[in-house]
C-alpha cells in the first residue's frame, strides 16, 4: 500500500514532510520475516510530482526511472545481501532541515514505532548556509536528537547518515559528529559530484534545481557507496547477515 506524498509548494528541488511512502519490495528469491528499513531524507530520497518545476514523478529526483533511484537500489542490495524481503518507510524531512530549531521530533513516532532493523539518513542540502558556528552546532544538536529517535538502547538499527551531494564541507562535519556520538559510520558523497558532473542530471530536465539533483548514474554511485558502509562485516541484532 502507497500513500501519496503531500505537495507543500516547497522551492524546487525539495518537498515539505510527507505521510510515509510503504513499499514492501518483492523478490521471489527472498524469504523469512521481512527486514525493515526506514530511510530520512529530502527530495533526492523522494519528491512527488510537481509540474511547475517539470517534475512529474513521485521518487528520488532526479531518476528516471523509480526502480533508478538510490532508495530502491538500497533496498534491492539489502534484500539482496539479507536475503529477506524489504519492508521500506520512505520520508521526507526537508522541514526538518529548513525549521530545525524548532522541529517537531514527534512527527516520527511513527516510524520509531516501526523498530527499523536498518536506517539510513540522507539530509542536509536543504539546510541553510548558516555563517555563526553558534548556528552550526545548533543543527547538529538537532540532527543527534533526530538520530537519538531511533538509537534506542533496546532496539538499536545498523545505520548510516549519508553526507550531502552538494559540497558543504561544515554541514558533513555536523553531521559526522553527530553520527559517531551512536558509532554510525558517516558515508561522504559530495567527491562524486566534484569529480564528475555527469552525476547529475545536467540537460534532462529544463529546470536548473530539478538537473542539479543525481541522475541514474549518480543514484547508482550514492547507493553503491552506502551498501559498501552498511555491508562491511556487520551484523543485525548480533547475528551475522548470512
């Protein structure tokens, strides 16, 4: 069952939060109880449609495809790698990034709730280019309290916060830190735009904000890069994935 993202008329590039996208991926290859993967992030996790700037799609933005998305090509690895079928929550959080000072965290009890095995974070381009270092570490006692959420001493899933595609050398920073206070292993993604810009969707899309997002070929390398950090000798609730 899909339910639908809400528009908020967010600014190119980014959507307001959205009710929770469900989407148990099926795979005739995998059984046992399904894995449950929650992923946080912002309009290249999953932008509904949106004519005004041409998008007209309800996936991570820039793709073309759903299934060329790095949220579904995750969740294929996962299964994959697991050998369990994926039962996916998908949220955006762009108004977590733009109104973090005074964010609601009780807006993911829900996905708390659900008890993850596997969470994956994906923000921060939405936040602003804050100047005071005072405005800095305000952002990242907010991204440790988002993270906190689901970091529960009973309940703790493997993890990885994603760095920003658009390089911001501070907001990866803050968001390490944030990450290593719950040992999760931060994965930087910014070099791959830097040195290749066909990353991006350049010339696909006539409006600027929707080509600077990943296309195919940056969606495959996002996701490549965080299986390689969630799938190195790890383990779900102590035991081994294999």
């Amino acid at each position: 069952m899909s339910t639908k993202p809400q528009d908020t008329g967010a600014a190119a590039g980014a959507a307001g939060n959205a009710p929770c996208r469900n989407n148990t991926a099926a795979s005739a290859a995998v059984t046992g109880a399904p894995v449950r993967v929650v992923f946080l992030g912002n309009s290249i996790t999953l932008h509904p449609v949106k004519p005004s700037i041409g998008w007209l799609n309800e996936w991570g933005m820039a793709a073309s495809a759903a299934d060329k998305d790095y949220v579904h090509i995750v969740t294929r690895g996962i299964e994959r790698e697991t050998g369990r079928k994926a039962d996916v929550r998908v949220r955006n959080l762009a108004d977590f990034e733009r109104g973090f000072k005074e964010y609601d965290f009780s807006r993911e009890k829900d996905l708390h709730d659900f008890d993850p095995d596997i969470l994956v974070v994906a923000l921060g381009e939405n936040v602003a280019e804050l100047d005071s270092g005072e405005e800095r570490l305000a952002f990242r006692d907010a991204f440790k309290r988002l993270l906190a959420g689901f970091m529960r001493e009973r309940s703790t899933p493997l993890a990885v916060v994603r760095g920003v595609f658009w390089k911001s050398e501070w907001k990866d920073a803050m968001m390490a830190h944030a990450a290593s206070d719950f040992s999760i292993p931060f994965v930087p993604i910014s070099d791959l735009k830097e040195d290749d810009p066909s990353m991006q969707a350049l010339g696909l899309f006539e409006h600027a904000g929707v080509a600077a997002h990943p296309g195919d070929k940056g969606m495959a390398a996002i996701a490549a890069r965080i299986l390689e950090f969630l799938f190195t000798n790890v383990r779900i609730n102590g035991k081994p994935l294999h």
